[in-house]
C-alpha cells in the first residue's frame, strides 16, 4: 500500500537519540538505541513479548489485566490523560457487537513529535501492548491509524506486523490461548482533526474528519456504531512494561496523580531538542538544563509551550516553579498534554507566534461548529492586523471576547485549543500586544483589509 | 508519477486490482477503505481528478459527492496535477521559528513559481503545510514522501540542484 518513490530507497529513520541520558528514566525508550530493536527478534531477544506471553500463558483473565492498568494509575498519553484501565472497563460486556480497539497514532499537535520515535523504532512495543489491550476488552482487530504524512513510520508499522503474524503473535488462536486477533495499518491523509477521537473514527468510517457529539461515547457506540477503545501510540506502549513488572513498580514512578514516565519531545530554542523520557513529577529544570543541554546560544527563557500548541503559554518563572506532571502544569494554567513542549527565548515575539498558531487552527477547523469556524479565521485575521501594525485600540478586548466566546460551545476541543492559548497570551504578557498596539498606524476606528 | 495521467484509461491496473481486493478484505465496511482506495488511485493516476473520483465512487459504491467531500477535506489527496518533486514546507511554529517562510520564499524565487504553483515543466510543485511533527528537526520539508530536516538555505539550494538533475540527496 505504501508507494516507492524515487526518494524512497533513501529513506531512514530519523538521527534521533543519543544514548540514554543519566537524567532520563527509559523505560518505553529503554531500548531505543539498539541497532534493528525495529526487527522482531532484536525486540525478543531484549525481553520483548515477554509480557504477551505472560498473559496467556498464565491464563490471566480480561479482567484481571483491567485491575492491573487501574492498578497502575495509567493515565492516556494523548492529551487528555485519562485512565487507561477505566477506559478499557467501559466497553460493555455481554455485547455481540463486534468490538475495535483503534490505536491513534495520528500524531499532528504542533510541537509533538515522540510518537513517531516509538512508530519508527518500537513497533512492537506497541503492537504487544495493543494485542494485550484488545484482549483485555475482546477486540477482534484493531486498526493503527497513522497520519498520512508518515509514509517510513508506516512501512515500519507494517514490517512489524506481518512478522508478529509470522511468529503467531497476531491472527487465530494467539500462543494457544483461543483469543483471535488481526491488525492492520490505516494511513489518514492529512488533517490535524483526525487525532481526535471521533474524527478519527469518522475519518476510518471512510468520511470527513467530522468529530461526532459524546455521549454516546466510543466505548459504548463507535467505529460502525460498535464498542470502540481509542488509545494514544505511547499509551499501548506502557501496557508491556506494567504488566512484566507490576502495577505496584509502576506506581512507584511519578507522583501520587500523576504515575510512570512521560516521553517529552522538546522543540524550539533549546541546544538539543528531541525526545527525551523521564519520570512524571521530574523538575522542569531538569528536561531543559540536563536532558536539552539548555537554551540555545546562552539566551534567557521567555515562555514554554508545555504541551502542544494547544497548551496555553508559562512564564519563565512558572515554568521553572514547576514539575512535569498533570496537576503541577494544570495548577499553572497549563496543561500536560501531549507532552510537545516548546521552548521560547528572550528574543521572540509572542504575537507573532500566536498569529503562527492561529494560522495553524484557522487552517485545522473542520467546519462543523460555527464558533470554531468562525473564530478560527477572526483570531487569525485580527492578529494578522497586529503584525500588520494595523491593529485598532479595540482589538485586545475583541480578541479575548471572541475567543470567550469559543469556549466550550463546540462539539470537539479544537476551538478551545486556540481560545485557550489567545487567553493565556494576552495575560500573562500583556505588553507584547500592548506594544503594537502604541506602533500601530491605524488610528482610526476602521478595520483595514490586508 | 504519470505525466500524462488523463490519458490513462480510468480503470485500476491488474496489480492494483489485486491492491484494492487486500485493502477491502481489512475492514468490515466497504467504505472505511475508502482513504486507502483513494491513496492508491492517487498513485496509480497521479493525481484525483474528477474522472478519478466518478471510478472511485463506482467500484466503492458511493455517490461521487462522497467521494469528493473526502477528497477536498484530506490535504493529501491532489485535485490537479503536481510537480515531480513536490516540495512540501512546513510552516507550524517550530518549523517557522527556524525560517521555514524564508525557505519556502527562496525556493519558490529560484523555481519561478508562487506557493502553490507547479513549474511549467511539470518538475516542481512548491506547497506549504501544516505541522509535519518534526518539530524537534525544524525546519523541514517533506519531497513527495521523504522528510528532509534540520534544513538550511545552502542545504535547500543543493537540494533543489539535485533534484533538478534527477538524482535527489539522500536525507
């Protein structure tokens, strides 16, 4: 299914990682520098399957592997950080429906990027953990939804496949255990709203990425109306390690909310951005200092865009008075989320990087709600006359009464992903905007077209 | 890539025959393979034409309007006809903060063409796009399936030679 091209042939893995740092704790990327890891028996001979085979043959019951991941305290990796094993409870049992478990490696928030790390290197890490999960809710297949635009991640994905079926990992009768099991890959072809849940399963149902209104939710009515898990590709990952070790030592990492290790993708103006995995809870000052070797060219830090674009903006200050986990960054005003953080040195201009990002959302909206639609284009419009030096003495308080108005009246969470972050910037550096404002040429009361 | 792909006949290959039945035995409805069918269309005619999506919805069972709305709200799927080498620069923050605007400026000057345009020999398409999630690469740009990062003007021009002498760098 996957074209070569011309440039095919001469495609590799990105040069990611370096060995693993002392300041890291790796156990999804534990292995991630060694050569071929791709390749099943390289995975197998480092412990992989291991976790599979524990299942089945101590003959675990479905529910018995539910108790382990609440045990955990697993929380989705996507962005919204829900617990993996209440998500797993919720498909309702006694159903003849068949059942989906779809793996959402749709990965497209601006400023993430460590899925594709886990796609490209540890395919079957995730492809235990995605075996494991369906067996834990009894689907029969499932499907990695990957976004277009990862034509390598893709091939790797499907490499890894076929040889799980080859050694009987996937297909009927799994390792003796009567659990039947098919996967396949499904490329998207690029749009940001895919990655949420619903439109993701619009978008597999063979439509528009239109997100749906929950409830119903997908656990109970999703892909082709039947009980649906969709999970985030880190997420799958973790199932293997949690269940080789314990619930309990997985618990142990991280805070009391906030449990295990988290993969950070750091970009922007740091010395060595890439993925990075530590354990929740770790001091900001210590993913940017030790792992990403600081700000580039011995700048200050401005603001952190702590995860994705969707995140709203920190201080300086904040970011460093914080610690990477759900509760620390969210009592900042911030969020967690998908872990894509984005590091802003003294020199950037926050108006110019929220007209950046409102490009981006004004360009993502699917169309279907008004205020999202509508908004969208406004917030870019209006910060497209602030860079234009065109803004009017009105344009600050329009800005925030619009994207107010954005706010959770919408049937998906893309409009608050910008709504949010246009909140965030306007307060906590109010004089940026302020700034232009005093510069602007336009003095009348008009809105000029640009 | 065809060059001519309308002077194909709209009819899928023998070999892509054999693609589609692969790709329709995956799911339980025949419409979820629909963005799969339309991949494979679009390699197979170069780009999804009108003709394209009228076959498409046949062998699909859909209404040609279903097969539209999909195809115009997917990016990846191209309505006209695009370059050889077709230079898709990513121009989310990441990318943008390390002058992926400029870059994409500097290409489409020396190609002569504006974004968005392909070159009148059919060689170059130049396209902005959306974050690529190669953020901590920035900036990059992706040529037809391949990611080409870390990107810098001098990187770029060589580029742009290399794919103009039909042997394109190695990322």
């Amino acid at each position: 299914m996957i074209k070569k091209t011309h440039h095919f042939k001469n495609m590799r893995a990105m040069a990611i990682q370096q060995t693993p740092l002392k300041s890291e704790k790796r156990i999804l990327l534990e292995h991630e520098h060694v050569p071929e890891i791709n390749k099943i028996d390289v995975y197998t001979s480092k412990g992989g399957y291991s976790a599979l085979k524990k299942v089945f043959q101590n003959k675990m019951t479905p529910d018995s592997v539910i108790d382990l991941m609440k045990a955990s305290g697993l929380r989705g990796r996507g962005g919204a950080g829900f617990p993996t094993g209440s998500k797993w409870s919720f498909v309702p049992k006694g159903n003849d429906k068949p059942k989906y478990l779809l793996c959402n490696a749709d990965e497209s928030e601006p400023g993430t990027f460590k899925d594709r790390v886990l796609l490209e290197k540890l395919p079957h890490l995730m492809i235990e953990g995605m075996i494991i999960g369906a067996y834990s809710f009894g689907a029969r297949k499932s499907y990695v939804y990957i976004r277009g635009e990862y034509t390598y991640a893709a091939m790797m994905v499907e490499k890894a496949i076929q040889e799980a079926y080859q050694v009987g990992y996937l297909g009927k009768n799994i390792l003796g255990s009567g659990f039947d099991h098919d996967m396949y890959v499904h490329r998207g072809a690029g749009a940001y709203i895919c990655g949420e849940e619903t439109g993701l399963i619009s978008s597999l149902e063979g439509k528009k990425g239109w997100p749906k209104l929950k409830p119903p939710f997908p656990a109970v009515e999703g892909y082709l109306k039947c009980p649906t898990v969709v999970n985030n590709v880190e997420t799958l990952a973790c199932v293997p390690w949690i269940i080789n070790n314990g619930p309990e030592a997985y618990a142990k990492m991280g805070t009391e909310k906030s449990k295990g290790t988290k993969m950070w993708s750091v970009s922007g103006d740091v010395a060595q951005p890439g993925v990075y995995e530590v354990e929740l809870g770790a001091p900001f000052s210590v993913l940017l200092n030790d792992c990403c070797g600081g700000i580039r060219g011995g700048k200050k830090l401005k603001a952190v865009i702590p995860g994705g674009s969707s995140a709203p903006i920190v201080t300086a200050e904040e970011a460093f008075a914080m610690t990477l986990d759900y509760e620390s960054i969210a009592s900042k005003g911030s969020m967690l989320g998908s872990g894509g953080m984005i590091i802003l040195d003294e020199s950037r201009d926050l108006v110019q990087v929220l007209k950046n990002l409102s490009e981006f959302y004004a360009d993502e909206s699917c169309g279907q709600c008004t205020p999202c639609r509508e908004g969208t284009g406004w917030l870019e419009k209006i910060l497209h006359s602030f860079t234009e030096k065109q803004a009017l003495k009105t344009d600050i308080e329009l800005l925030d009464r619009i994207s107010s108005n954005m706010l959770g009246r919408t049937i998906c969470v893309l409009a608050d992903s910008i709504a949010m972050p246009v909140q965030s910037y306007l307060k906590k550096f109010p004089q940026e905007f302020q700034k232009y404002l005093e510069t602007s040429s336009n003095t009348s009361r008009q809105r000029r077209a640009l | 890539m065809s060059a001519n792909p309308q002077l194909k006949p709209f009819s899928f290959s023998e070999k892509a025959m054999l693609q589609m039945k692969d790709i329709l035995s995956r799911y339980d409805s025949k419409r979820s393979a629909l963005l799969p069918v339309l991949h494979l269309a679009q390699d197979e005619f170069g780009y999804v034409s009108d003709e394209v999506i009228e076959y498409v919805a046949r062998i699909m069972d859909l209404s040609p309007a279903q097969v539209l709305e999909v195809v115009t709200f997917y990016t990846m799927y191209n309505k006209k006809p695009v370059g050889k080498n077709h230079f898709q620069f990513c121009v989310t923050l990441s990318c943008w903060m390390f002058g992926s605007h400029q870059l994409m400026k500097s290409a489409c000057s020396r190609l002569g063409i504006r974004e968005g345009e392909t070159t009148a020999d059919g060689q170059f398409t130049v396209s902005k796009m959306e974050c690529l999630g190669s953020c901590g690469s920035a900036p990059v740009v992706q040529i037809n399936e391949t990611y080409y990062e870390n990107l810098n003007p001098e990187k770029l021009n060589r580029l742009i030679t290399s794919c103009k002498e039909g042997e394109p760098l190695i990322p």
